[in-house]
C-alpha cells in the first residue's frame, strides 16, 4: 500500500496535533491523490496572503482540519477559534459573535470580546456560514472590510485584526440565488475559495488515509497492526462514502475490531451493499443545478430506464 514514510514531503505531520481538539484526531494531513497535491499547493499560496478563505465540501471531507493547517501555514501569532454558525443562539448571536459592553442587556455586568474578539490577532473559522443569520452576514462583512467591530451596547468600535477561515457544505451561490445568504459576502469570499473534492473523487486518498487511521487505531488499542486484503482495498477504493474521511475513519477502526485475522477482509469493514437508485438520483440532485433542470429531468429519466432493466 502507498502511505509514504514519515518524513515524505507529502505527509504533513503536525507538530502540535496533541492541543488539537478531540473532534479532530488527526495528526497528520493525508493528501496524496493528485488532485489533493495540488490543492495543498493552493492552500499554502493562499494562506499566506491576506485573503479571507472559503472552503466547500461535503461533510467529513476534512475543512476543519484543513483550516487548522492554513492557520498554521499563515504563522498568525494568535489562537484559531473554532465556531460553528449554526449553534449560535438565535435570541443573542449577535452579542455571542460581536461581545458586548457592560450593561448592554440584562445579565451583562462585565464586557464580553465575543468570538470575534477572542480571535483577534489569529484566525476565526466560521463553519457552515450558510447558516449565520443573515443582518449578522452584513455585519461581519462590515468587521472584515473595516477592520473593527461593534460590540453591543458600545458607544465606539474596537479594532480587530481576524485571518477569516469559513466553511460550508452548501454551495454558497446557490444559497445567494436562493435569497438566503448575502450576495456582498459572497463575493467577498469569493478570492480565496477552495473546493475540497468528495473522497471518492481522489480515489488515490483512500488506501493512504485507510492505513494512516490503522496506525492511530491500534496504536492506541495497542493491537498488532493487521494488512488490508486485496479484495478489501477493492472495495474500500469503490465505495461511494458520503460521509467521507469521516466515515472512512469509522469503517476502518469497527474493521479493527471486529477483525480476528492478521488481514481485514471486505466482511470485516461492513460497508452497505451498492446504493439504491433513490441515493443515486439524491447524488445527481445535489450536482445539478437549480437552473439545469431539463438535464436533470433527462437524466431521471435515464435511471428510471436502468431500474426498469435491472429489474427484468
Ligand atoms: N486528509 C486527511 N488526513 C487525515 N485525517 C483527515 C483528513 N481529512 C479528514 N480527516 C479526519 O476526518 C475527520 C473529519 O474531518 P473534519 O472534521 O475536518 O471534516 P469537516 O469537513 O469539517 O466535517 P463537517 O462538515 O462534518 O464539519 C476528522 O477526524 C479529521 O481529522
Ligand atoms: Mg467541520
């Protein structure tokens, strides 16, 4: 199998993986599929510019991870701060994300920096910022493009210095076409946008990223380090994995532990039989667009043909 030794260039090791959060277990950044090299070469050029970032994919692609690694490359002093948007609190997001002064609502004795502020001097990723209400979209723009942020019930701004991170797994112009995400934004996170493939569009990640979670897995069960056969490296690379690496990381430590031979076999990864047509037609969904529906239409129609041939 193919993951490179340690110390190969393309195996990113990070230095401070162990102050990572728990959601984020990763101690390495495994992109070894070409279109995952060149997109770390994009990462690396943009983040060292003074650009907001954008990064699009679907759950579990690894954007946060990805962020982290931006911020590190950016070599920011500060702290990255984690948020995402859609469990800031309705009634007070906007005290939550811009602080507030003393006295600016009931229960306020003290000021609050807010997120923002407590990312000051580093990097805030905003994940899913699709779901940032929208009068707060404008408001942050207006943080990014000033350089200062009003924080509630403050007589004057506060200066802040904020490296923007943000993530969605919806993509954003449809969100503006839709009227549900502010269209200056969007282009203001336009410049440094970055497209994180689904993992079964960089195939050449999967047996690298396979073996890099079994190293961590039985590293920490202290179990012998099993091989993968080949039957299993077919199937895993054919796998369709809407969850992603995410999910990835799940079929791999459950074979790990089911497993009772020195090889993991295709029983022992317990992955869903080939996806249903519904799942099929769900998939070409979420890639056509709105506008497209005459392709879509065709190509339901297509499907529909298979299903009736395979049912014969
Ligand atoms: N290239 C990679 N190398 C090593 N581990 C990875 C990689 N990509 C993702 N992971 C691991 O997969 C899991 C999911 O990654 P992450 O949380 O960054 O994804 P996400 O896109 O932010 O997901 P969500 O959309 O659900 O928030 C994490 O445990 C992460 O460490
Ligand atoms: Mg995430």
């Amino acid at each position: 199998m193919s993951l490179p030794p340690v110390g190969d260039p393309s195996l990113l090791i990070f230095p401070d993986a162990d102050k990572s959060p728990l959601s984020i277990r990763a101690k390495a950044l495994v992109f070894i599929d070409p279109r995952s090299r060149q997109l770390r070469n994009e990462v690396e050029r943009l983040a060292g510019l003074p650009v907001p970032i954008l990064i699009q994919g679907e759950t579990g692609t690894g954007k946060e991870l990805l962020a982290r690694h931006i911020h590190r490359c950016s070599e920011r002093p500060s702290l990255f701060v984690a948020l995402s948007c859609s469990s800031l609190s309705p009634k007070h997001g906007e005290a939550e994300l811009f602080g507030y002064s003393a006295g600016a609502h009931q229960g306020a004795p003290s000021s609050r920096a807010g997120w923002l502020g407590s990312a000051n001097g580093g990097t805030l990723y905003l994940d899913e910022i699709a779901d940032l209400p929208l009068p707060l979209q404008g408001q942050l723009l207006g943080v990014l493009e000033t350089g200062e942020a009003w924080r509630v019930g403050a007589a004057q701004p506060t200066p802040l210095d904020i490296r923007l991170v943000a993530a969605s797994s919806v993509e954003l112009w449809q969100a503006v076409r839709a009227g549900k995400f502010d269209e200056r934004l969007a282009h203001y996170l336009s410049d440094g946008r970055l497209q994180l493939p689904p993992l079964r569009e960089r195939v050449g990640d999967v047996l690298p990223l396979a073996e890099y979670f079994l190293g961590i897995y039985t590293q920490r069960l202290r179990l012998p380090l099993p091989g993968i056969s080949l039957a299993a490296q077919r199937a895993l690379e054919q796998h369709d994995w809407p969850g992603n690496t995410r999910e990835l990381e799940n079929v791999v430590h459950f074979a790990l532990l089911v497993c009772d031979a020195d090889e993991i076999d295709v029983h022992h990864l317990n992955l869903p039989a080939a996806p249903p047509l519904e799942r099929i037609e769900q998939a070409l969904e979420r890639l056509i667009d709105d506008d497209d529906a005459a392709q879509l239409a065709v190509l339901r129609e297509l499907l529909r043909r298979a299903e009736q041939r395979l049912a014969v």
